[in-house]
C-alpha cells in the first residue's frame, strides 16, 4: 500500500518517538484507519517499538506497521524472537523462537546464510513448511534512509498452491522470518478451505 493508495500525494514526515497516543490516532485517521481502543493500544505500542529504532517515521511506515499487524494478529504461528551468529568465519547461526498454537517453541539451526538458517529454523519448527517450495524471495526498502523498514516477500509453493507472504521490520532477518511464516499461514488457510469445500460436496451427494 503507498499513500496514494489512500487518498495521499507525498509521504510527510509526522511522527516521532515522543508523539502521543492523540497524535497517533489522529495520523491513523487521516491515512484512512479505525482502530478500537485494543487494536489502537497494540498498534501505538508496535509505532513505540518502532520509533525507538528509527527516528523518522514516515506515512508509509505507519500503513505496513498497521497492515502487518492486521495479517499477524490472527495467526496461528506467530514469530516472537530470532538472534543471528554470521560474518565470515560462519557458520551462520539463527535462534529463532516462534509462538505455535500459543505455545513458545525455540530451536537453532545453521544454514547458508542467515536467511537460510532462519528458513531452516522454521521449517524445523512446523513441520509442515518441509512440504513448501521457495519461489521467491525478495526485498525492498519501504521508505528512504539506512534505517528504512525492509519489506520482505516470500513467494511458496505447496501441491500446486500459491501464495505470497509479507514482512516488515527495520531488521531485514525479522522481516524475512515474519514473511515466511505469514505465507505459511496462508498456504494453511487455503489448505483448510480446501478441505472444507471438499467436505462440504461430499455432504451434498
């Protein structure tokens, strides 16, 4: 999504990390959202995060912080934490923890390459994932400045389904892990519902 997606012409540089919750809801609202008082208070606390690491903030920074929220929030693995041992002595290391069914499961994998080792972390993780083909893998600046957000595709593939999954975060490593596992979901969401149109037909005959 860019501003003008939402009515803007150029991104305006409005927020920092001492702007209050008033100025927050405000800034929300003229880019077009509504939030309710919980969703606003995680969002708010997720720009908090968010300004600590990066002092401007722009338009386009709040909308993939909203919208990343949103894809995250009903998820039924969610990425909690990841540490990475890398350079050039290697091996490359990812310790990565993610939150499966509301349970905190930890592991650390070595890979060819921090990406690598994230992927291979999570794969390890949820089973599942071994199944999935990477079709792409990409990544691109959401705004201007060294410490821009990065914002993370993951293309995968699984018994002829396609899907593309979404990241962002000012550590381009969370936000490919945060990619990975939002197309996982969503290979599961179309798995689930394949089922169920299954299911359903044969209820029917």
């Amino acid at each position: 999504m860019t501003p003008e997606s939402v009515g803007l012409t150029k991104s305006n540089l409005v927020m920092g990390k001492h702007s209050g919750r008033h100025a927050f809801k405000d800034k929300l609202a003229e880019l077009g959202f509504t939030l309710g008082d919980n969703a606003l208070e995680d969002a708010f606390n997720r720009f908090k995060e968010l300004a600590d690491k990066k002092k401007d903030i722009y338009d386009e920074d709040l909308i993939t912080l909203i919208d990343a929220d949103a894809v995250s929030r009903n998820q039924r693995i969610k990425f909690e934490g990841v540490q990475i041992e890398c350079g050039t002595e290697g091996p490359q290391i990812a310790r990565l923890i993610l939150n499966i069914d509301e349970r905190k499961r930890m592991i650390k994998m070595e890979g060819n390459g921090p990406v690598d080792a994230i992927f291979k972390a999570i794969k390890a993780l949820v089973p599942e994932a071994a199944e999935c083909t990477l079709k792409l893998y990409q990544v691109h600046g959401v705004t201007q400045g060294t410490d821009a957000q990065a914002e993370v595709t993951v293309r995968l593939e699984k018994d002829g389904r396609v899907v593309n999954g979404h990241g962002a975060d000012v550590d381009t490593l969370v936000a490919s892990a945060m990619a990975y596992i939002n197309a996982l979901c969503k290979l599961e969401t179309l798995e689930q519902k394949h089922v169920k149109h299954y299911a359903q037909g044969d209820d029917a005959a």
